[in-house]
C-alpha cells in the first residue's frame, strides 16, 4: 500500500501532534487599597519606641549613656516627626516612601504592643530594670515595691467584691 498526500491529510487531521497549552493569563497586579497614613504620628510612634527600646537596653546593660540616648530620641520624637512630615508633603517621592514604609509596619506595631504587656510584667518579677516598666506601665498603675506590697495587692483584690 502506498501512501497518497491525502492519506498524509486525513493522519494530519486524527492525530494532530500535542499542541502547546496556551499561556496563562497573567492576573492583573494587585493593589493596595489608598489608605491615609499620618505621617507624622508615625514617625513620632516609631522614634518613641526606638528611644523605649534604647532606654531598656541601656538599663539592662547598666549603661546611663544608652538610657540618655533613649530618653533624647523620645523628647525630640515630636519636633523630628514635625519636620519629616514637612519634608514629604513637599517631596511626593519621600511620602510614597514613608506611606510603603509605614503600610508594613504592622508587625512592628504587634511587637510594641507585646513588650507594653511583657515589659512590665518582666520588671515586676525583676527580669528588667523597673525604669524600662516606665515607659509602658498602663496609668494607674505601679509596680509593687517588695513582696509585703504584692501580698497586700492581692488581698485587696480578694477582698474587692468586683
């Protein structure tokens, strides 16, 4: 038997060789929703739990040097974040820069929240110098001097019907 161009045609038309898949459509980019970042309360949030964090390390190193250092970030917090904020509502490339950095910081904001819980409770049982408990205590409250003050706290709570 010989072969004619339309056996050829009638192969070519059943078993057509494996076509490659068409690509896949690429998803459009996502994008992040416009969110309305405060520049300057930020910065100020960011620089004060820097200065927190120097003012912990410099008492847990016994250093006054770390603690000032600390302490000089968090009075000038304000006045740093106020010119900051000025420079990006004049340079549209600065404030797309602070808003990136500032739309991920949500990590860093957990972990602040964390150490306002830990550092205090930290401090109370001695683990960290009482000035590091300072700068997150909740107002109201102190930490107990001595065990006669956490057993008096603790009676009071018993006998505190709420």
């Amino acid at each position: 038997m010989t072969n004619t161009s339309t056996d050829y045609d009638r192969l070519a038309d059943k078993d057509k060789a494996p076509t490659k898949p068409a690509p896949a459509k690429k998803a459009a980019p996502r994008r992040r929703a416009a969110v309305k970042i405060d520049i300057k309360a930020k910065i100020s949030e960011t620089l004060t739990s820097i200065g927190s964090m120097l003012i912990i390390t410099g008492s847990v190193k016994a250093d006054p040097r770390i603690v000032f250092d600390g302490q000089v970030l968090i009075a000038r917090a304000d006045a740093v974040a106020e010119a900051v904020d000025k420079i990006a509502a004049e340079n549209p490339a600065v404030k797309k820069a602070l808003e990136r950095l500032f739309t991920g910081s949500s990590y860093a904001q957990l972990a602040i929240t964390v150490a306002g819980v830990a550092v205090p409770i930290a401090a109370a049982h001695g683990l960290v110098p009482a000035i590091a408990a300072g700068l997150f205590m909740p107002e109201g409250l102190q930490l107990p001097k001595d065990d006669q003050a956490v057993a008096e706290a603790v009676e009071d709570k018993a006998g505190d019907p709420a």
